[in-house]
C-alpha cells in the first residue's frame, strides 16, 4: 500500500522546538473543528463506560481495544493520529475500524513523545498514543492542560498516570480456530474497565471490518518527527 509521507527530519543542531514547529506547520491543514462531548467507544465496552471524556487521557492497555476505540471515537470526516506504533498493521488497523486514510502517523516520536502529541492534540480531536513508560508527573499535568485546552481525547495503549478511565485486558476469546487448522471467525476481548469506584466487566468484539459502536481510503500521511 502506498503511503504519501511527510518528513520532519531533526538536522545537525536544530533543537526540539524547530521540530514541533515544523509539526505544527504540517496539522494546520487538517485541523477541524468539532463539537466537545464524550468520544463514543466500541460496542461492548459501552456497556460499562459511558463515553471517553474530552479533554483528559484513557488508558487502554491493550492494543486491539485502544485501535477499536479510536476507529469509535473519531467523528465522521475528521484527521485522528497515531503515535509510536513503527510496527502498526495497517489492514489490521482498518479491520478494527481506523479510518486509516484519515490518520496521520508518527512511528518514531522519540524524547519529543510529549510535545508531538500534545500538537497533534492540538490539532486533532482524538490521538492515539503507544505509552512512553514512565512519565513524570508534571510532565503528565502539563499534557493534561493542553489536552483540556484543546478538549482532545488521548487514548493511550498502555498505563498512564491519572487516567480518566482505565481498561484492563483479562482474556481474548476466540472462535473458528476448531484444533489449530481452522480460520478465526470471530473474537472479543474481555476486559476490566473503571471510570471512578470499583472496575466493571465487559466483552468487547473484535469482528469484522468495521465494529460497531455504542454511542452518539487508501493510505495514511506519515510524519515522522
């Protein structure tokens, strides 16, 4: 699959701000304006949470779940992204509903993680981000005022701290498979979700091309920061 590509390549001396600059630059003509209200989530998981709230970061610390969720969240028509995944399937992404011909990618983030998904955030009313490890706790408030400010959704695939909502893998399911030579039919995922007090159960499926939701291309742009 051919993939346009944008290159936002850091040269000899030139320091962290020119980069992000440059990033900035390259969001401006796919930003758009939409409404601020609770992202919608995959069908299943809406079972037990209500919405991903704009403005603050969700853990989702599997994957398959956090690209169903970002295929749910991204309203019709608008640019969404996706941060640190160089590995990123991009047919699997679209088989679990990523509009992948409106996702910007940045593979390799690098020690900018935190400033190029806050522009993006900026730019972009959802983003997806592969978890950085550890992160500071102030660096992590700072990012939390730029996402209420811009009133982004953060969906990152791994723990976060201070997450609004938390959802935790327990088992894949899977069906087809009959003793090892057979195709997959169909699969869910069941997992713990919490938004405040104890954490629910739900079972998520993860079939076909696009998932169905709870609530109300060809190729992707590349920047690599």
């Amino acid at each position: 699959m051919e993939m346009r590509t944008t290159r936002l390549e850091r040269r000899t001396g030139e320091d962290r701000t020119a980069t992000v600059e440059a990033l900035r630059a390259r969001l401006r003509g796919m930003q758009q304006a939409v409404p601020e209200r609770a992202a919608p989530v995959p069908l299943g998981l809406g079972e037990v949470v209500q919405g991903l709230r704009a403005g603050a970061a969700h853990s989702i610390e599997s994957r398959s779940l956090a690209l169903a969720c970002l295929g749910a969240a991204l309203p019709a028509g608008a640019w969404g992204a996706i941060v640190g995944m160089p590995d990123l399937g991009i047919e699997a992404a679209r088989d679990l509903g990523v509009p992948i011909e409106r996702i910007a990618l940045v593979p390799h983030p690098g020690r900018a993680w935190l400033d190029v998904v806050a522009s993006l955030a900026e730019a972009m009313p959802v983003v997806l981000a592969a978890s950085p490890g550890r992160v500071a706790p102030t660096d992590a408030a700072r990012l939390a005022a730029r996402l209420r400010q811009a009133s982004s959704t953060l969906l990152v695939a791994g723990p976060w701290p201070g997450a609004a909502t938390v959802v935790r893998s327990v088992r894949a399911e899977w069906q087809g498979l009959a003793a090892g030579d057979g195709r997959i039919a169909e699969g869910s995922l069941v997992v713990e979700a919490s938004t405040s007090g104890a954490a629910r159960v739900a079972r998520v499926p993860l079939t076909g091309a696009s998932p169905a939701v709870d609530g109300a291309g060809e190729g992707a742009d590349e920047l690599v920061a």
